[in-house]
C-alpha cells in the first residue's frame, strides 16, 4: 500500500476492540486531547488490509501522538451503504471509549473524517456535544454519491441548518471528482452564509487522497496545517 506522504516517528499502536491507540512516548502530567480519526468507505469486507490497518491512518494517529495528543483510529466495519447507521453507533461507541482511556482528557476531543465517511459527520454536526472541539474533513463526500442510497440522517450540508456550535475544517483538493467537489463546494458556502466558525485548507493540485496519492511539499504541508488547526481547535 502506498505510504503516508509525511514522515512520521515510529508509535507503538495498542489494539482496543473498535479502536486502535496511539499515544505520545512521553507525556506531563496533565490529560491529554484526543483525535479520533475516521476512515472513509464503504469498503468492501474482502479488501485487506482494512483501513485502520493502512499506512495513511496509522500515520495520522501517529502524527497526532507527535503532537502531543491521543490518536485512535476507528475500525467501523463501513462495508456497504446499507451499514452506513450501524457504522454511526460504533464510531458514537469509540468516541466514548476513547474519551475513558487513561490519561485522556474526556473534554476535549476532536473528530477527523475522511473521504466517504464526511456523510457520518452529519450527527455530530447537528447536535455536537460540549466536549467536541472540533470536527475536521478531508476530502469528503459530503452527498451521496449517484446510486448510493444512504439513511436521510446523513446530510452533512442539511446537518448545518440551525448552526453549529463547534469550529470546523474542510481540507478541498482542485483535482476532486467533480461529483465530490461540487458538494464540498456546497457544504462551504452553507457554512459561509451562516457565517459558522469554518476554516478550509485548499490543496490546490491535490488529488483525492492526496496524503498517499501525491508526494509533495504542498500536501506535507497541507496535512500539518490540519493537524495545527485541530491543536488549536483542542486548546480553545
């Protein structure tokens, strides 16, 4: 499988059920935030490795660990658009988990999505609880994509309606599927006409996954970008 484009330290990983954990070599003696990341789909349950074991996510989890927070990456078992709410309570299920670990910081929390998995944003874009700081999204879908049929809960654009109460991130690639990109487009400026806390980081000549697909200072700096903003997104 291709590698991270960022060079990352070596983080021992701890297998949780649902989740896997990667934590800082050396930690204060204060809590420590935590970035939970959300790998996209569906995926099909024949395709192996699955997503938390791909380099990608383990090299943002391990990014985060160097950042000095707990990263845990989900495995939601996403295998089909029909598992798309079964897909929801398991990553509700490890944002709980991984606000209990030892050493975490049950206050203060981030969501990271990814690709198919921006539609699982939608829940906690509607009713974000106080504990989440912040929810980030790389390029997302963010609409079903055609002959995708997914429950109506997962919406994210709809999801805005109303406000949110937590700051958010949208990383946009210029080389998305056109499909993918004219509902991001359409999620930023719902997100701009309501004037909600919204920051967006365009890579320009990125691809979608980018942070395999291409292997450049742009992208590396792109990805630490996100990374310092969901930091920041922590400390607030």
């Amino acid at each position: 499988m291709l590698p991270f484009v960022v060079p990352v330290p070596g983080i021992e990983r701890r297998r949780e059920g649902a989740v896997d954990i990667y934590r800082p070599g050396i930690s204060g003696d204060g809590l420590l935030p935590v970035i939970v990341f959300v790998p996209g789909g569906p995926i099909p349950p024949e395709m192996q490795p699955q997503p938390r074991d791909w380099p990608v996510f383990a090299g943002y989890a391990s990014l985060a660990a160097d950042n000095g927070a707990i990263g845990v990456i989900v495995d939601h078992g996403l295998d089909s658009p029909a598992a798309f709410p079964a897909a929801a309570d398991v990553i509700t299920a490890a944002v709980e988990l991984a606000r209990a670990l030892p050493g975490a910081d049950p206050e203060r929390v981030a969501l990271w999505f990814f690709s198919g998995s921006g539609l699982l944003a939608a829940d906690w874009l509607r009713d974000p609880p106080p504990w989440l700081r912040g929810i980030a999204a790389s390029y997302p879908v963010m609409v079903p994509l055609p002959g995708m049929e997914v429950d109506g809960r997962l919406r994210p654009i709809d999801a805005l309606e109303g406000g949110v109460g937590v700051p958010l991130l949208v990383t946009r690639v210029g080389r998305e599927q056109p499909v993918i990109a004219s509902a991001v487009d359409a999620f930023i400026a719902a997100a701009e006409r309501q004037e909600l806390n919204l920051e967006v980081i365009d890579v320009v000549e990125g691809h979608h996954s980018f942070d395999i697909l291409d292997d450049s200072d742009a992208s590396r700096a792109a990805i630490q970008q996100a990374m310092d903003w969901v930091k920041a997104a922590l400390r607030s």
